[in-house]
C-alpha cells in the first residue's frame, strides 16, 4: 500500500502543478491576446501606408506625364491651327511662287488626317 500512496501522492502532485501551469499559462494567453491584436493592427496600418505610399507615386508619375502632353498638345494644336490657316488660304508660298499643287494637297491631307486622329 506504500506504493500506492506514494503514487497517487505523485499524480495529485503532477494533477496541481499541471492545474498550475494551465492557469499560469492562461494568464499569459490573455496577456498576449492584446499584444497579439496590437500586433496584428500595427502590421495592417503598415500595409495601408505603404498602399498610400505607393497610390501617391503612381499619382505622381501620371502627373508629370499629364503635364508633358498637355504642354505638347497645346503646342501642336497652335502648329495645327497656323498650318490649317496657311494651307486653306492658299498662303503657303506667300513669299515667292506657289509649291505643287501635290505637295499643298499632301501638306492639307496630313493637317485634316491629324486633327481626325
């Protein structure tokens, strides 16, 4: 009976310390919940800044490119409107004879074709 005694001594002692550290560990577990969640929404304000970030360079880059072809597109619709004015008016060789008249029907077909495009 000895040993019997001395076994169920060993197995409430291991039934207390395992009650222990489940308790132990418990209060860790809902310690850590909150550094977990903390954690968890750390990361995600991260994600969004760096998706802003990245929203924000892509506005960048199509800014620039959207100031470029405005600035280009200004430009030749001022080439269009003089070459539209010179070509309709017969001017084009105002200051000595007149060109071909193949060449003022190519130089009037490329203005009407790029201002259709």
């Amino acid at each position: 009976m000895h040993a019997g005694t001395a076994a169920a001594a060993a197995a409430g002692a291991t039934g207390a310390s395992g009650a222990w550290l489940f308790s132990y560990n418990k209060e860790n577990f809902g310690n850590d919940a909150g550094m977990r969640f903390g954690r968890f929404m750390m990361a995600r304000g991260n994600a969004n800044a760096q998706v802003a970030q990245y929203r924000e360079d892509i506005a960048g880059i199509t800014g620039m490119t959207v100031s470029k072809m405005d600035a280009w597109q200004t430009v030749t619709t001022l080439f269009l409107a003089v070459g539209a004015a010179l070509s309709c008016a017969g001017r084009i060789g105002m200051h000595g004879c007149a060109p071909p008249g193949w060449y003022c029907a190519l130089f009037s077909g490329s203005i009407f074709m790029s201002i259709m495009f």
